[in-house]
C-alpha cells in the first residue's frame, strides 16, 4: 500500500491562480477524476498529462473512475483521457459515472456487468446487456435481451430494441425501443435525443426536433401517464 502523501489537488491552479480543469480526488478504491464543468477539453488533457507527468510513480498502476455528472464528454474523448492515463502512468480508467445512479464499466474482469443501474434487487439472475462500441449506422439493428449500452451515435436509419433500458452515449437520431417486452418503467439515455420515432413498452412518439435547450448532462425519455416525455437534466 502506498504510504506516499497524496498530491494536492485544489479549486485553483497554484501557479497561475485559475480555476484547474479537472480534480483529482483520492478514496479507498483508487483516484476519481471530475472535470470541471467550464473546463475546455483540451484544457483537461493538457492538465491530466502535466499531473501524471509531475506524479507519475504515485499515480502509477492506480484505477480511476470518471465523473462526467457536470461535464460530459463524448465518447471519442473519453477514449482519448483513457489513452493518456494509460500510456503516461499505466492508470486504468475503471468507470465512468454518468449520473448517481448509472455507471459504466470501462475496465472490468468476465465475471462484472457491463453496466451498474441501481434498481430493485431480484434473484433471478437477468440476462447480460449488449455494449455497441461504435457508432450504429443506418441499416444497423440491435437487439438486447437486456440492457443496451452504445459507446456512440445511433444515427437516422438505425434502430435499437432492448428488453430493459437503452443508453446512447451519444447523440440518438435513430430509432430506439426500450421495455420492448411491456416494462413501461424502462428508459432511454442519451447525450441529445432527436430519434425517427421514440418506444417504450407499448407507446410511441416522436419528439419535436430544434429549438430545445441543450442539455447539461444528458436526456432522459421516460412514461409520463400515458405518454411518453423527454426530460433536460
């Protein structure tokens, strides 16, 4: 176990008296990142990879989760903050925490779920979600018996269908079914939802392109009575 002090990390950058782009907080289980919510992404990378430069043995085959609640990220730059953590102190990025209910396992051994969503508990052992690790095409169908995480866009012409809830880390223009066996409790994630048509469970709908408020974190679509609403969180 490492007995050295942790490095500082404060709400501003010591030298230049600017607020620093991204924190770096300590626990039991490793490092969490939270990147500001004003901060450029250029301007995190730029500070993540003077900080392992300057500590780079105390940070050295560490785990890290990401916290994107404030300041989402799209997926290309996650990859490419996973990249840097790797390639200059062999720092594995474990997870992403999308919000405090829902966390994605970047990291994880065979025997962990892909995704983390915090629901009722039940003992019968559910079937695995489907991750898509690439943007979904027009023509793409994806079928999930589960859950169904995509590491990218759904665009106009493609199509996902999940027994459970569907989260597009991305922008989902295509069409997206959740609940598709009756759940009216499923819902769909999104970084911006303007999809063809819109399911869950036994409703349909079409949300209403332009002119919307661009959400901070991501996009919910759920039942509300006996419609279906898009909610800006």
């Amino acid at each position: 176990m490492k007995s050295d002090p942790i490095p500082e990390t404060k709400e501003t950058d010591r030298q230049s008296n600017e607020p620093i782009p991204v924190q770096i907080k300590a626990d039991r289980n490793g490092f969490m990142l939270v990147p500001s919510a004003k901060a450029s992404f250029e301007s995190i990378m730029t500070y993540m990879e003077h900080r392992l430069e300057e500590s780079h043995d105390f940070f050295q085959y560490s785990d890290m989760v990401l916290d994107v609640r404030e300041k989402p990220l799209r997926t290309d730059e996650i990859l490419a903050l996973q990249h840097l953590l790797e390639e200059k102190s062999r720092v594995k990025l474990s997870s992403v925490r999308l919000s405090d209910s829902l966390e994605l396992l970047v990291d994880r051994p065979p025997s962990r779920p892909p995704v983390s969503v915090k629901k009722e508990s039940s003992n019968r052992q559910e079937p695995s979600p489907v991750i898509v690790r690439s943007t979904c095409r027009s023509g793409a169908r994806i079928v999930s018996p589960s859950d169904c995480l995509v590491l990218g866009d759904v665009n106009p012409g493609a199509e996902i269908v999940a027994v459970g809830d569907i989260v597009v880390f991305g922008n989902l223009r295509g069409l997206a079914h959740a609940g598709a066996a009756g759940d009216r409790s499923a819902r769909i994630w999104a970084l911006s939802i303007e999809p063809n048509q819109l399911r869950i469970a036994d409703l349909v709908a079409v949300p209403p392109r332009g002119n919307k408020p661009v959400p901070k974190r991501y996009e919910i679509a759920e039942i509300q009575g006996e419609s279906i609403g898009v909610i800006t969180v």
